[in-house]
C-alpha cells in the first residue's frame, strides 16, 4: 500500500470513527431528551381531589375544666384540664391540641400546663381515630379563649372558625405521596349556616361544602403552601383570625 493510500485509509477510519461517535452523543441525548418528556409528563398531571370519609365516634366525649372561659392568668404556667369519656387515651390515642391555630400537638396527660407569655389564646382540643384523622362528631372536640398577662379577648369570638389537623406545618412527603387535608369547622354548621371551605394549592381550588377528609394528589416536587379559607356563601367575609389557615408543605 503506498503513501497516498494509507493516507485515504486513515481519512476513511477517522471519519467512520466520528460518524460512530455522533450517532452515540446524538442517541443519548434523545435518550435525555425522552426521559425529561417522562418526567414532565408526570410532573403536568393536575392536581386532583379525592373526598374521603370522615373519622366517626359519637359516643367519645372530651371535656375541658381548665382554663374557664376567658379565664386570665398571670404570665408563666397556664394549667390545662380534661376529661375523657368512651374513648381510650394515652399515648397511642393522644388528645390533640392546638393553641391559635397552631400544629396540633399530642396530648398524653389529662391534667398539665403550659408556660405562655402575655397574649390571647384559643385552645382548640379534639380527638383522633387509630389513623389519626381528627372526630368531628359533637362532643368529639373543645375550645377555650382565655388570656396571659394584660390583654383583652378576641373580637368576634361567636363566628365559625377553621381547626386544621392535617396537614403539619412543615409537612414533607415523597413524590407521589397523597396530601391528606383534614378539618373541621367550629362554632358552626356548613349547611345551616351557608359555608364552605376553600381549599388552594398552586392554582388548584377545591370548594367543600361539608366537612370531608380530601386526599390531594399529583403534587409536584418543591415548596407549596395550602390554604384553606372558610367562606360565607352569600359573599360577606368572616372576621375572625381562625377563618384563614395555612400549612407549608415539601415533597421530596
């Protein structure tokens, strides 16, 4: 083989070699390209809602002896008192309670307290099936305002108002997890007294007229905040601090 000719051998391999290599890059790339299609395909499924059933046990009762209502202490150690009928209690079947629309907190002892600082508080307590999903017979649940230090009462204190078990503020979960939102509206009656409750996350709005357990699905990676807004069918707003609650969430 002469010169010339090893020379167009080496021209032709070269070239073979790199048609070879743009085939590879190119065939990854689309590989790429068809995997992220996938994910956003995923990722683009709207959210939806799915109505659950709600927790029941009529025959439960939690009563609360302490603090009286609108009640006034000395800053320092509030003292809390419950009582429990029907219903097991302890650490597997905690009261749950939350203070000013607080994450709810476990509750194992009937009888407790609590260092506040001057303030006007709402304790909302209720309890929970095996699952966790809040009661909302009557009877299930109790409230009490009462104030630290020198402050004055809530205004408004006979409209309804939101008490959210689920979600935790802070929540995370794993994609493709369901979000499990759980409420209850107090001092009112959804269909008697005209309301609803709005439910909003990214764009997505669900109105619920009864006091349903919704599983959400299809949330994306990141940060989200829900929110939940009770409503007065007829348009005139609620004017209470507990009317409107929300609850950052992260899914991993």
């Amino acid at each position: 083989m002469n010169t010339m000719d090893r020379i167009l051998f080496l021209c032709l391999l070269l070239l073979m070699f790199g048609l070879a290599s743009c085939s590879g890059r190119v065939s990854e790339e689309q590989a790429g390209e068809e995997i992220l299609v996938e994910q956003e395909a995923i990722q683009m499924d709207p959210i939806v809602a799915v109505p659950m059933p709600n927790a029941s046990d009529p025959d439960a009762m939690l009563e609360m002896y302490r603090p009286l209502g609108n009640e006034k202490f000395s800053e320092g150690k509030v003292g809390f008192e419950f009582n429990i009928k029907n219903h097991p209690f302890g650490v597997k079947r905690p009261i749950m309670m939350s203070i000013n629309g607080s994450n709810p907190e476990a509750v194992t002892h009937a009888v407790f307290s609590k260092s506040l600082s001057k303030g006007t508080y709402r304790a909302a307590a209720y309890l929970t099936d095996e699952s966790g999903l809040m009661l909302k017979d009557f009877g299930n649940y109790v409230d009490r305002d009462f104030m630290v230090g020198d402050s004055r009462a809530f205004p408004a204190a006979d409209e309804p108002y939101l008490l959210v078990n689920l979600p935790h503020d802070g929540a995370a979960l794993k994609l493709g997890d369901p979000l499990i939102v759980d409420f209850l509206v107090v001092w009112g009656d959804m269909v008697a007294d005209g309301l609803e409750v709005k439910v909003s996350l990214d764009g997505f709005e669900y109105q619920a007229n009864t006091q349903e357990v919704l599983q959400l699905n299809n949330i994306p990676k990141g940060d989200h905040v829900v929110r939940l807004h009770l409503l007065r069918k007829d348009g005139k707003e609620l004017m209470n601090a507990f009317s409107s609650i929300s609850k950052r969430i992260i899914v991993e």
